[in-house]
C-alpha cells in the first residue's frame, strides 16, 4: 500500500457502532421494568397488562407508552459501557443505539446516556429484535459493515452479521457460543452462570427463619415423633419456596429503590445480574410449587401457607410503604410460622408462645429498619429511606421502640416460666431463668452495634455470621437440656 493510500486509509471513518438496550446499556429490561413501576402506582394495572399480553408483546408495548414512563434516573445504565460509548464516539465513530424496546422508553434512556447519534427500535409494524434486527442492519449498514454490543442468545443472529461483535453482560453459555460462531468477539464484563445467580436471588440463607415452623414440636418435647418430625420438613420447605418466592415479588416492585441502597443494588435483579423475566418465572412459579406441596398437610396449614403468601403479596404492593405498619406486619408473618408450624404438626400453639414471638420478632423487624436509615448515603433529618415512608430523623425513635420491644419479649419469657406448664414440662424449671439475662446481653449487643452502624440492614444475615450469637444459641440450648 503506497502513502496516499494509507493517508486515505486512515482518513476513512470507522464502521459504526450500534448498541443493545435490554441487558447491555440497560442493566435490567424496560419493558418488565415499566409493568413492576406501573404496577406499583396502582396493582389493578394487572388486569389490564393480562389483556393486552394476549394480543401479543408488540401490542403490549405499543400500549404501554400510553402510561407514564418511569423516571429515567430510576433505569441502571452501565456506566463503564457509556464511558466507552463516550470514547468512542469522540474519536468520531458513529454510535447508534439499536432495540427492542419501543421507541419513547429508548429515546429517553438514549438521552440520559448522551452519547448516541440515532436510535432505532420497536414500532407498531416491528418488533426490532433477533433476526429482524440483524435484517435491519445488514439493509442499513451492509454486512460486515458494522460493530455490535448485545448480551443475550437473541443477538447471535445480529453478532453474525456484524464485523466486531462485542458482548457486555452476557451469560457464559452465550459467551462460549459467540467465541465458536465469531471470528472477532469481544467479552467484556460477562455475568456468573445462571444458577448461581439463582441461588443468591433465592436468599436461602433467609431459610434461618422458616426454623420456626420446628419451634412448636420442639417446645412440645416430641422429639420422638417422626410423623410430627416429617410434617415440619414439609412445612419447612413450603414456607421457604413461598418465602424465596416472595423475596423475588419483593425485589421487582423494588427495583427502583433498591438500585439507590448501596447494599440492595448488590441484589441479583437490582444489578441486572438475574434478567428480569426470570424473577417474573420465580415469582409466579415458586408460590405455585409451595401451595401445591402444602396439600399434602392438614387443610389448616394450607390455609396458613396461602394467608402467608397473600399477605407477602400485600406487603410488596403497599403495605412495606406504610410506616409502622410494614414492621407489624412483618412481624405477624413470623408469629404465622410458629402457628403453622403447629397445624402442620398436629400441636396447639400456646398463647405464651405466640405473646413472645411478636415481641421478639417486633424487636428485629424495627432493628432492620434502624440499620437501613443509619447506612442512607445521605442522612438529612427529612430525607426518606428510598421505598419507605421513614425519614432519617425517625431512627432514635425506631429505636426507642425495639428496645421496647425487646425488653417485653424477655418479660413474657420469665412469666411464662412462672407457669404450671413449666413445670410439668421440665425437671429443674429454675435453671430456665438464665435465659432471661441471656437474652437481653443478645439484644442489647444488637441493638449497640446497629447504633454504631455496625448492622446496615437486616440482622439475620449479621447474626448468621456473628460468633457471640452462636455462644447465645449454645449457651441457651445447655439451659434447656440442664432445665429438661
């Protein structure tokens, strides 16, 4: 190649550079995140997505940009992909955002991203994705006359037509795919395999809590009966797949808030690590799966299992947003899995027990909230914790409450050890006393450390990593076998 000719070369524009939205710029998915926002202004919403979704998606999003679009500031872009979009499009190669999305949801996110020079997408006539967009832009560009940014399977057909193929946030079955199929790809920031994702979006450490579906038989001393022993691994199970269920329904009408927590935006679908119609699948498909093993238990448990999982529902659509009422709530959600945990079991459930559990689990459930509004990243008194309806100056009189709470917890305690029914149950009932001083030390060290902000958020996942909490447990547990 002679000067000129190299001169030339060099003067030549790059070949442009067109971009995905779902999963790639966006982390997360426009569409599901338009129908979790609508449907949390108002949850009636659904019966009317039901019926534009048996029309077809094109339809739906065609009517869905009649709604409000959600704030552009709630979407999480990848800020290192925009930072290279920015770079390159200094350089002086033309960048083109190119989806599936609807037009009026892209133009708004291309604007927030700046760095496009045009933006093409879904219309009423075309669902700009897989193939048709590759069509699109062999017609526009020609083949091989074009780079390419997506993430998923669907973009194979359009990283086939494309000179550079470049995969942003993609899974490693489509990495490993694109790397067979393509001469020239690129992997930039690829995502963990997908059922280790799951198993995070899952919570089963959160599982601790459906323990107490054993606390009745327990309590009861038969520790003998395997009937009774099998029926609570049952009910085990289904108050945690409903529980992992709800945690899913919970995070998609949260997305929003979440992404402005710096703890809860870790969170598989607020990273955009899990795509979003997969929590749709958990959310729907986990409940189902719970229910359905719920019927092999008595029908008191099943309706246990189904008040539990409508009440989940009602605490991600309004009720998480009602001061005082979403720790109350939460609290009767654990007081329900010791009740059911006796229906399932065949074992009355005495009122001492469920007394005791509400203070208790009132305490928690108001240390998980004081943890949230001491870790805001900005704490002036009149600023709301994102998602709920507390402010930052609230934290002392949350505060002042859990204490409370705690404190009453330990009261019924040593009254209902005053009782006959101690004494029937246990040889040496004095030797239960310990247990008082023992639990107040466990809630005044908790309630210590979340002043100091040492506990951001909710405390079973500190306490499962807290040894001083494992001697408690030990130590109590020596109390009751030398009480027995």
């Amino acid at each position: 190649m002679n000067e000129s000719s190299e001169e030339s070369a060099r003067n030549q524009p790059e070949r442009p550079l067109c971009v995905d939205l779902d999963g790639t710029l966006l982390r997360g998915d426009t569409f599901w995140e338009q129908t979790f926002a609508l449907l949390r202004r108002n949850p009636l919403f659904g019966f009317r997505f039901v019926g534009w979704a048996i029309r077809g998606k094109r339809f739906t999003k065609e009517r869905m940009t009649l709604e409000a679009l959600p704030e552009p500031a709630s979407f999480r872009l990848c800020p290192d992909l925009v930072a290279w979009l920015a770079q390159e499009r200094a350089r002086g190669r033309r960048i083109e955002l190119v989806t599936g999305t609807h037009r009026a949801a892209a133009e708004a996110l291309a604007a927030q991203a700046g760095v496009f020079d045009a933006v093409f997408a879904t219309t009423p006539d075309v669902n700009l994705t897989s193939h048709r967009k590759a069509a699109f832009l062999r017609e526009r560009h020609g083949a091989q006359g074009f780079d390419y940014a997506g993430n998923s399977s669907a973009d194979l057909a359009v990283w086939k037509e494309a000179h550079t193929a470049h995969a942003w946030h993609a899974r490693p079955s489509v990495n490993a795919a694109l790397r067979a199929s393509h001469p020239r790809a690129e992997i930039h920031q690829p995502l963990p395999s997908t059922w280790s994702v799951l198993i995070r979006q899952l919570r089963v450490y959160q599982w601790v809590k459906n323990l107490l579906v054993f606390l009745p038989l327990l309590l009861a001393h038969r520790l003998t009966d395997g009937s009774a022993w099998g029926a609570s691994a049952l009910a085990f199970i289904v108050f945690s797949l409903a529980a992992s269920g709800a945690y899913c329904l919970n995070d998609l009408f949260d997305l929003a808030a979440d992404r402005q927590n710096p703890h809860k935006s870790r969170r598989p679908l607020a990273s955009g690590d899990l795509a979003l119609v997969a929590g749709v699948g958990l959310a729907l498909v986990l409940p189902a799966v719970a229910l359905g093993l719920a019927t092999l238990l008595p029908r008191s448990f099943l309706l246990a299992a189904a008040l539990y999982l409508a009440g989940t529902v009602a605490y991600s659509l309004q009720l998480k947003r009602i001061a005082g009422a979403d720790v109350v709530f939460l609290t009767g959600l654990y007081a329900l899995r010791i009740l059911a945990g006796g229906l399932a079991a065949g074992i009355p459930v005495t009122q001492w027990l469920l007394g005791f559990s509400v203070f208790f689990f009132l305490s928690l459930s108001l240390l998980k909230r004081h943890g949230e509004l001491l870790a805001m990243p900005v704490r002036a008194s009149d600023d709301e914790l994102p998602g709920r309806s507390y402010r930052a100056s609230d934290a002392d009189t949350i505060r002042s409450f859990g204490a409370a709470s705690a404190y009453v917890s330990v009261l019924v305690l040593i009254l209902y050890m005053s009782g006959e029914t101690v004494a029937r149950l246990y040889r040496q009932p004095q030797v239960l006393w310990l247990l008082g001083p023992l639990l107040l030390f466990w809630f005044h060290r908790l309630w210590l450390l979340s002043s100091r902000g040492l506990i951001p958020g909710d405390p079973i996942p500190f306490v499962l990593r807290d040894r001083t909490s494992y001697v408690v447990a030990g130590a109590a547990g020596a109390i009751l076998w030398l009480a027995h």
